[in-house]
C-alpha cells in the first residue's frame, strides 16, 4: 500500500471536530449490550461508550483491532463479554483508522485476514472451515457464543456472510442461528426481498422505512431513529434520543 492511501484512511477515518458520535449511537449502546463490535475504522462508538464511562468515574473506551499481533486485549473483551455487559471496549473487525497498514478494505485483505471464504458446496455451505488464526476462531465464537444485532450492516461482507456459514454448518443450525439486523427498506416489496436474504444467513430482519427525501436528494433514514427511540420506550432504557425527531422520522412513513 502505498503511503498516499494509508494517510488518506487515516484522515478519512479519524478523530473529526464535528460531535465524535452520534445520538443514536449512544442510545443504541444504552441497551447494554454484552459488547459493541464493528467493521467501521472510525472511533464514533468507542467515543460514545467513553461519554458514559467518563461521566460514571470510569476509564474511557479502548478500541481493539482484530488484526493486531498482540491480541491479549481481545482475550480481555472475551472475558469481559462473558461476564455481563461491557463497555471497556470496542471490537474493530477489519481494523482502526490510527493503523491504516492493517485495515481490511481490498479482496486481498479479506483473503489474508479470514483465508477461503468463497468455496462452498452443493448445498452451499461453506467448504472451508477451519478456524485456523485469531480472526476466525474469534468471530466464530462471537457468533457462536451470543445473539447479534447487525444495525448498519448490508450483507455485503463475504467474510462474515461466510463465517455466519461455518456455525450453521458446525451446529447443523440451517437458518436458525438467533442472530437479527435492524434493516432499512423501501416498500413491503422490498421487505420481502430483504426479509429472504437475511433468514437465508441466519438474521431476522427488523425493518424501519426508507423514504426518498427531494429535498435532501437521497434516501431519508430518520425512521432509524424512531424505531430505536420506540425500543428504548418498550424496553424503559433512558435512550436519551429526542421524542420530537423521532416522531417527526415516523410522520415521513405515513
């Protein structure tokens, strides 16, 4: 890589003068989560756990690199998940904008970092299962081990989609792998459509609507807001996100 790309991901990725994280992120984490892992480089969700964990005495956030040679921090993440919610850490699946030499971003990385992920058999399901480095077997035990909300997630990650494969095919599970996705979709046609690509992995899809704004000149996703300030309601989680703007994200469904 050469050394224009590594500073551009560096720039691009990290620490901005804007507001370091967004309010949905930070109510997103107050539904304590047994931990918060990523595929994004930027530090936003590491910088919404520290506001919590700084306003409560405690020691900010830590971002974890999945690709670092010395993983002992991600052994404390396991430990720490494992034991009840944690918001010590954040989990970066393909990397963190401050090591742009180690962030997945082209086909080659995902090669290197997870091996054949694109054999499957005539049932297709994964033909290569090996969990055979750190990234694997930890993904593998994430995903075996704890139920996942994807929120931001397209299905567009080969790796994962493939190790999502393995712990079917390891447990015989089929589709039936308890895991869902906050997914945004445009109409019922859509929903449909979306609704058999993520069972097929092993996800229940939660849709919110997407609406195409004139004004804005691309797709609304304020309905993403709603629907998360509507859980914290059910679930009486102190979401902090404000009433007005997620009622008005409703109103653009209708």
């Amino acid at each position: 890589r050469s050394s224009d790309l590594l500073a551009h991901i560096q720039q691009t990725f990290g620490p901005k003068a804007a507001p370091p994280y967004t309010p949905l992120q930070r109510a997103l984490l107050q539904f304590s989560f047994r931990g918060a892992i990523t595929t994004n480089f930027d530090p936003s969700l590491g910088n919404a756990f520290s506001a919590g964990n700084l306003a409560a005495g405690r020691p900010a956030c830590t971002a974890l690199d999945l690709g670092d040679p010395r993983p002992f921090g991600i052994f404390d993440f396991l430990r720490f998940a494992a034991r009840g919610p944690t918001t010590e850490f954040v989990l970066h699946l393909h990397g963190v904008h401050d090591h742009p030499e180690r962030i997945v971003l082209a086909a080659s990385d995902y090669r290197k970092r997870y091996g054949d992920f694109t054999a499957v058999d005539r049932d297709d399901l994964p033909t290569y299962r090996t969990l055979d480095d750190i990234p694997r077997k930890v993904v593998w035990a994430l995903l075996v081990t704890y139920p996942t909300l994807f929120v931001g997630f397209s299905l567009n990650d080969p790796a994962l989609k493939h190790i999502l494969g393995v712990t079917s095919a390891d447990f015989n599970r089929g589709r039936y792998l308890d895991h869902f996705a906050i997914v945004g979709a445009r109409s019922e046609e859509e929903e449909q459509k979306l609704t058999l690509a993520w069972k097929r992995h092993g996800i229940t899809p939660v849709f919110y609507r997407v609406v195409r704004s004139p004004g804005l000149g691309r797709d609304d996703h304020s309905n993403l807001t709603a629907l998360v300030a509507d859980f914290g309601t059910d679930l009486q989680v102190n979401h902090g996100l404000d009433p007005i703007s997620a009622f008005t994200g409703r109103m653009l469904e209708l």
